[in-house]
C-alpha cells in the first residue's frame, strides 16, 4: 500500500478520453511548465510548503471566452503567496506553486469534480458531479469566481477539462506527492504546509458574510488531518509575532488537506490562509506595505517550527519504508 496517497482513475476512463484540442501560444508555455519547484540544497527540516492558487498565468483564450475583465477573473487568486513563503527555502524546505491561476484549474480538489451544467455534453460517469465545491460553482474547473460571477460565456467541452486536468493537474499533485516521499523518507515523518490567502471580509456565500476576518486562520480538518501538537505550535509562534489566529473557521481545509492528511501515518497537513488587507491592496490586486514584513514574519515562523522537538509526534518511524 502506498503511504502518500494517489489520485486514482480507472483504466476505462483513460480509454475514453477525448482528443485534446488545439492550444495557443501562450497555453503550450503553460502547459510545458505548470509548476514551480524551489528546493534547497540539502533539505533540513520534514516540512514541505505548496501554494497551489497563486498563479497568474492566464491564457488569452482562457481570457477570450470569459465573461470577465481581467481583475474580475483575479478575485479567486491567492495572490503572492508564493513570495510570502519565499524564505522556507533558504531554511531548509521545499516549497511548489502552481503557474496556473485557480480560476482556470483548481489544484486544491478532486482531479474529476465538474459541474455537469458547465459542458456541452455529458461527463463521463468517473467524475464528481455531486460534490459540495461542484454545488458552489468550485470544481476542478470553476463555474464562478469569488462573488458567484459566472467565468464563461458559453459551455465547455469535456476534452478543455480534461486537458487542463492531465497537464496542468496532475503534474501538480505528481510533484507533491513525490516531495513529501521524499521528505517522510529523510526524516520518517513528513508534514504539508498548504499555503493560501483570504479576503479580509466574508463574502455574500460565506457563514461570516460581512465578518471581519482575523489575521490567520489555521485549517487540520478538525484534528483529523495533522497532529494536535503541531497545529498548537504553529498557534504558538504566530501569536508570538503579534498574528490574531483562530483554527478551523471559517476554513478548516480543503483537498489536498484532507488528501495528504495522515497523522497516523505520519503524514501530516496543515492549511494556512492569511488576510489579504495585511499584504495587498485587495480593489487593485496590488502588493501592499506590508507584504515585507509578512515575508520576514512567516520565515521567522517556519524558524521556530524547525527549532521545535518533534521526536515524540504520533506517526513519526525514522526510516520507515514507504
């Protein structure tokens, strides 16, 4: 059995996938490099970071048949977050961001949640229809962006989602995985940092509508999906630096949280969302003031993660093999 778990899909699925249609420019560019990988040269600490939605590579005919003006199509990005946890590398971690923008293809989900209502024709039985991020318009491939604005202007074919899913997707959680084996490997245990970024506001489709956010919020899926004791730690060291936390509301995880969580196994995962209004300017989708004091802050507190004693963490067996 494979310790980091796969995304699986059946052989008869692969067999009916439809012919790819043709890609611009500026697709090709993306497709031949949907990631970013930053690794150190020698790894210290069993921490990976990911950033899976802040990308801001947009295809012009991505661009073309959406409804939208190019800010608009923005709102769903987590815009810069790769550069806030710039610094893990120099620490000793590796850290991977998608190139790709969220709006056009949703690492944070199942490989196959679509919503029927989006294509020109009907899906194949092996994907999700039925999901709780599908009702939402937040597939893999989103129906809206942030505010429920509808992204497109006409129906898609099944052939455009599954071209985004085989190049853009699966690279994505290919890498992943393979870093945090790596990772579980060197140290016998192995912790996913997923990294993203809110508005400072609840919107018109959230429980805190109109709400003040906090600062950080810290997502484990209610415990199940990283252990107590670093989950509190990393509690510890953000209100050391002067960060109001709260855990699990109003995100307690998405995906790739519950995905690669393990604990039991030593696999642990912990998401990260921090308030925009501390970075950026949210209208303009600009970087802010305080976007340089954000960075220093958070590689201070990936410092004090790798300072901590995690030998007696549940799940941890040095050397175990996967």
């Amino acid at each position: 059995m494979d310790l980091i778990p796969r995304h699986r899909q059946d052989d008869a699925a692969s067999e009916r996938s439809p012919a790819a249609p043709a890609v611009s420019r500026d697709e090709e560019a993306l497709f031949r490099e949907p990631i970013r990988v930053e690794k150190p040269a020698r790894q210290n600490i069993p921490f990976v970071f990911s950033s899976p939605h802040s990308g801001r590579l947009y295809p012009s005919t991505f661009v073309t048949a959406s409804n939208l003006d190019a800010v608009t199509l923005r709102r769903s990005e987590d815009s810069f977050v790769e550069e806030i946890f710039g610094g893990v590398v120099a620490l000793g971690a590796p850290l991977i961001h998608a190139r790709f923008p969220r709006a056009y293809l949703d690492a944070n989900r199942e490989p196959y949640e679509l919503d029927p209502a989006m294509f020109a024709e009907p899906l194949p039985p092996h994907v999700n229809t039925r999901s709780l991020r599908v009702a939402g318009g937040l597939g893999t491939i989103a129906r809206v962006v942030a505010d429920s604005i509808e992204i497109y202007r006409a129906p898609l074919s099944y052939a455009e989602a599954e071209r985004r899913i085989r190049l853009l997707y699966m690279p994505f959680h290919e890498t992943l995985r393979s870093l945090l084996e790596e990772t579980h490997r060197a140290f016998g245990w192995a912790a996913l940092i997923d990294c993203h970024s809110m508005p400072s506001v609840g919107g018109p489709t959230d429980d805190d509508r109109g709400i003040d956010r906090p600062d950080i919020v810290l997502g484990d899926r209610y415990g199940t999906a990283c252990a107590g004791e670093i989950t509190e730690e990393a509690e510890r060291l953000l209100k050391r630096l002067g960060y109001s936390v709260v855990r699990n509301n109003p995100y307690a995880g998405g995906f790739n949280t519950e995905h690669y969580g393990r604990p039991r196994r030593g696999l642990h995962a912990l998401q990260i969302e921090i308030n925009r209004a501390l970075y950026m300017d949210e209208g303009k989708l600009e970087r802010g003031p305080g976007l340089d004091k954000l960075r220093r802050d958070m590689s201070a507190f990936v410092a004090g993660l790798a300072r901590f004693d995690w030998t007696g963490l549940p799940g941890n067996a040095r050397g175990a093999a996967l």
